[in-house]
C-alpha cells in the first residue's frame, strides 16, 4: 500500500468570538509518514486531529488527500480510519462485527469480508478473540480491535486521538512498538495526537508541538530535543533546567557566573535552559561551560543520581547515570559541573 | 437500633398506604355477593366470568389497547427525531423547546381536556378514532420525549463517529448502532406510553363518544349506575396487565436502565 499525502493549508476552528481553537495551521504530511501532534491540553491537537477527520467542521482552511478538496465531505466519505481514546467499540457486536462494520458499509461481499476480518485480527493478534464482546476484553484488547477496526478498511489516512493515555504504563509501551510496527509494515500516513512526549519522540517521524492552536515546532524528534525553537518547546519536551540569566556581549551572565552561549545572542534578559543529564561533573574543556558550584541535595535512585547544584545563585540539576566505584557526592561539597556549549539554549525572556 | 427501626416502620406504612387500595381489589374480585361490600361474606369467581359476557365494557378494553398500541407507535415515531434533536443539538432556543414541548405534563390535566372539547367539536372530532389518538398523544409525547431524550443523552458520542468514520451515512449510523443502544430506552418509553394512553381517563371523559370509548371511561360509567364487584374483577386484571409490563421491562432491559438511571 502506497501512503497518502495529506495537506493541511491555514486549517482554522473557532467557537464565537474566543480565540481561536485551532489558528490557521498549515502542514504537509508526506505519503506514509508517521507525525505526532504533541502538546498540552487545550492546544488544538484534537481540535486538528477532527477537522481532519470531518468529525468536525473547520472554520477556515483546506484539509487535501493526494491533493483533493475533502473539507466539505461528511467523515463517512472520507476514507480515513480514526482510533479514539475510549476506543469507542460498538458494546452490541462482537469483536468480529465491530472490525466488519467498515466493510459491509462498504458494501463487500461477505466470504471477503470474513477473510478480511480475520486478516485484520491476525495482525493484532486477536484471531482468538474474535467471537467476545467489547466490554469481556481488557483495555489493551479493546484499543487492539479498535486500531484493527480502523486499519481493515485500509483508509488513506489512520487518525489516532491519544490511543494509549487509557492503558497502564506496562501496556502502553508495549502497544507503542506494536503500533509503530504497523504502521511501517502498512505504510499508512499516519496522524498520532498525544501529550505525552516520550510517546511522541519514541513512535512519530516528526512532531508538531502545538501550542494555543498553532504549531509552535516542526521537527524530527531529534530536532525537537536538541534545537527546541522555543523556551515553551524546551519546557514540554524533555525536562530542562530554567535559568535566569541575561545576555551582554554574547556572552551569558547568570548571578555572577559568566559562560559561552552556542550563538550569537541580542542583549537583554534571556531563560538558559540545559537538559539535566547533559549537565557532567567533570571540568570542561574547550566547547564546553564549566561552573563551580555547591551541592545542595543529592537523590540517589541506584540507576540515577541526581543532585542540585548551586552556582552563581541558580539551582543547576544534575542527572547522571550512577558509575561503578563512584560514591555519590556528599551535600555541602563543593564541585565542577560542566556541559557542552552546544548543550545550552537560550531564549530571549519574554517579558510579561 | 431504634432510628432504623422506626425507618423501617415508616417505609412500610408508606408502602401500606401507596398499595392498600391495589391490594383491596384483588380479594374484592374474589366476592361472592352482589354488591360492593367490605369484607365479602363469601368467595367465587362469578364476576370473573360475568365481566365478559359486559359487551360494553369489553368492547372499551378493546378499544382502549388499540388506542394505547397506535399512541404507542406514533409517539416512538414522533419522540425519537425530537428525542435526537433536542438532547444533541446545540442551538438558539433548545431549552425553551423542551419546555414548551413537555409543558403538557404540568399543565391541569381538566383544562388540556376543556381546551380539546372545544377544539375538537368544531372539527367533529369528538368520540372519533383520530380525535383520542390526537388527545392521548398529547398527554403520551411529553413523557415520550423525556425517556427517549434521557436515553440519547447516555450513548457515547464517539460510538456514532467511529461508525461514520467507518463509512456509514447517518441513516445507517442510526440504525445499526444509535438505535441498537437505544433499544432499552425505546422498550421503557413503549411501556410507560402504552399505560399512559391506557390508564388516561380525564382526557378521554371529554372526548369520547357513544359510539366509541375506552375502558376507563366505561368503568367509571358503569360504576355511576351499577355497584356490583365486576368492576373490581376488572380492575384485578388491569392491576396484573400492569404488573407484567413492569415484570417484563424489568426483566428484558432493567427499568433503572432502560430510564437511564
């Protein structure tokens, strides 16, 4: 199966005359791509995710499919399969009526139809389940029935509204790569919505961070950690330490600390922000800032050792995986902690 | 200890009170004697038999469980789209609708059957099939509404949206998935409509005729001129008729569900 490309083009949802729920969002998803939409709630995400669907009107704006005008279809001429976040199974069929439905609206014959189901069935691994009803199945199942409910009808688009927010740590991570595995086996243009961002950087090609209805990043997971465009990307994606400080002479005054930022920077106020677990306790080099601190607290989890840090009067957490025949540092000591120049954003402060 | 005890007792005076009427029919049926008269000097089953052999009154009865079948029918077919409308949409003057259309229910049931007396004699509607079908589905709609509205405002939303994602034009969304998961509340708005057409008297008192009546009214005819136990024969059976009904909604679908409890 080929994928579909899908165009969003100044997409626009507003209730009365508040702020828009959704401003004038504009994307373009190649053919068999896997992008998360990822931010807090009341960003838009789902607002997005059901305009594309058709599950709700847009107030402004064009969705494409392989570049034709769906905008003004009803969602049951769309062509696109959705997996909602209650899984939203038909209690009065079985599993098996529930992954049939798309097909005999179809109106396929029913030995295809059955041969399909069972396809379906097979690929998340339901094939014995097929005869129960919605509610005899544990949540994992259910979401598996819905997500093969969506897919049997091999829709051009497959929308997924926060599938896994509804499952236990334990089965969430299992249906992540079980998801991503079909995904890719499909190759079906795939819009995920989620809050969570270890599940957006884990499962999607790219992520959209929205905020307040518009996307607020468009990057590879690895450019949404790394390069955060903003203070707020920084802050949602990944935890980050948030420092006041402020620019003079392209360099970074925090306190009286004084270090090197990785660009050019305009004077003013400025949030330094720096992942916890790139931050080291070694003495920098060149490329690297290095600062001296006093250790204030130190969490010792086995694996983990995290410790707050106090230089130049900021709070700077350090996260390092635990070493071998290194006692943690005592609180009180006086340390070097230093990370790479690279490592350190900076965002001018917006000023209330 | 005693707190309860006494909870306990007035819960059952309560219930005394509620059915002692019901109850006192049921050996009244059973009476021996010519007239009404507490308690019977003897029991038989003669007003059993002799109820049906009362031309009157079993032609009512069965006008009245056709009356009460036809209200059924055409209020489910009226109720359900309001039911829909009213409970999902979202529009200018949805509230006041609702009101207005259950408004029936607490207006004085006299002045709704004056109001039709004087309407329906100009249209010569009076003692007609269409003019108590008109009536009854006035005081039936509302409660229709209410159940079905009750019983649209429980199903998941999302249910319907997948199934239309899935292909399926509204029409088919509605008949393979929004009526399914309705069906308790369709069976509980069946039931409860059929006993309100059947069990209406006020109403019916201004717009029968004497060609056609219903079983209520005719009881209350027969009982102004006639003071033998017959009538509380019948009344035993309506007792029962009730009964069942409730038995089989309670057994088929839960009454507590079915009214979206």
């Amino acid at each position: 199966m080929a994928g579909t490309a899908l165009v969003l083009e100044g997409l626009t949802k507003r209730y009365g005359t508040l702020a828009p729920a959704v401003d004038a969002l504009s994307l373009t998803v190649q053919p068999g791509e896997f992008i998360g939409l990822l931010g807090p709630s009341g960003c838009g995400k789902t607002t997005t995710l059901r305009m594309i669907g058709g599950l709700i009107e847009a107030s402004g704006g064009r969705v494409l499919v392989d570049g034709r005008d769906v905008t003004a279809l009803p969602p049951h001429r769309r062509d696109m399969g959705i997996v909602f976040q209650n899984y939203a199974l038909f209690p009065h069929m079985d599993v098996a009526g529930n992954v049939a439905f798309g097909l005999e609206m179809r109106g396929m014959k029913r030995g295809e139809i059955a041969a399909k189901v069972e396809a379906a069935l097979d690929l998340v691994r339901l094939g014995h389940l097929a005869k129960r009803r919605p509610k005899e199945l544990s949540g994992g199942q259910q979401q598996r029935v819905a997500l093969a409910r969506a897919l049997v009808i091999e829709p051009s688009v497959l929308l997924l509204d926060e599938p896994l927010s509804n499952l236990d740590a334990k089965l969430r991570e299992e249906m992540r790569a079980e998801i991503q595995d079909i995904q890719r086996r499909l190759g079906i243009t795939t819009i995920f919505v989620t809050h969570d961002q270890a599940e957006a950087l884990a499962m999607c090609d790219r992520i959209a961070v929205m905020a307040q209805g518009r996307i607020a990043q468009l990057g590879t997971p690895h450019d949404i950690y790394e390069h955060p465009a903003s203070e707020f990307v920084a802050d949602f994606v990944g935890r980050s330490n948030r420092i006041a400080g402020h620019a003079a002479d392209g360099r970074l005054n925090i306190g009286d600390l004084t270090i090197d930022a990785p660009a050019p920077v305009a004077p003013g106020p400025v949030t330094v922000m720096i992942r916890p677990h790139r931050i080291a306790f070694t003495a920098g080099g060149a490329g690297w800032n290095e600062v001296r601190g006093s250790v204030r607290r130190v969490t010792y989890v086995g694996d983990v050792l995290a410790c707050e840090v106090t230089a130049g009067g900021a709070v700077f957490l350090v996260e390092q995986p635990t070493q071998p025949g290194v006692p943690p540092p005592e609180a009180g000591a006086e340390v070097c902690i230093a990370w790479r120049v690279a490592d350190t954003l900076v965002f001018p402060r917006e000023t209330a | 200890m005693i707190g309860r005890a006494a909870h306990r007792a007035l819960i059952a005076a309560l219930f005394l009170f509620l059915l002692a009427p019901v109850v006192l029919v049921i050996p009244m049926s059973f009476s021996a004697d010519a007239f009404l008269v507490w308690p019977p000097s003897g029991f038989s089953l003669r007003w059993y038999t002799a109820m049906w052999r009362e031309t009157k009154l079993m032609e009512a009865a069965r006008n009245s469980i056709l009356l009460a079948c036809l209200v059924c029918a055409a209020t489910l077919v009226l109720a359900m789209p309001a039911a829909l409308v009213l409970a999902r949409g979202r529009f200018r003057g949805r509230e006041a609708l609702v009101a207005l259309l259950t408004a029936p229910l607490l207006l004085p049931t006299i002045v709704l059957a004056l109001a039709l007396l004087i309407l329906f004699v100009g249209y010569g509607l009076i003692g007609s099939w269409p003019g108590l079908l008109l009536a009854h589905l006035l005081v039936a709609l509302p409660y229709g509404i209410r159940v079905l509205m009750t019983a649209v405002s429980t199903l998941p939303p999302a249910v319907e949206e997948a199934a239309s994602s899935l292909g399926a034009a509204p029409w088919r969304v509605f008949r393979r998935i929004t009526l399914p998961l309705m069906l308790p509340g369709v069976a509980a708005t069946a039931a409860i409509v059929f006993l309100v057409s059947f069990d209406e008297v006020v109403i019916s008192l201004f717009v029968v005729g004497p060609e056609l009546t219903t079983l209520p009214v005719a009881m209350f005819r027969y009982v102004e001129s006639r003071t033998d136990p017959l009538v509380a024969a019948v009344s035993a059976l309506l007792v029962l008729l009730t009964l069942s009904i409730v038995i089989v909604l309670e057994r088929a679908v839960g009454l507590g569900r079915a009214l979206g409890k």
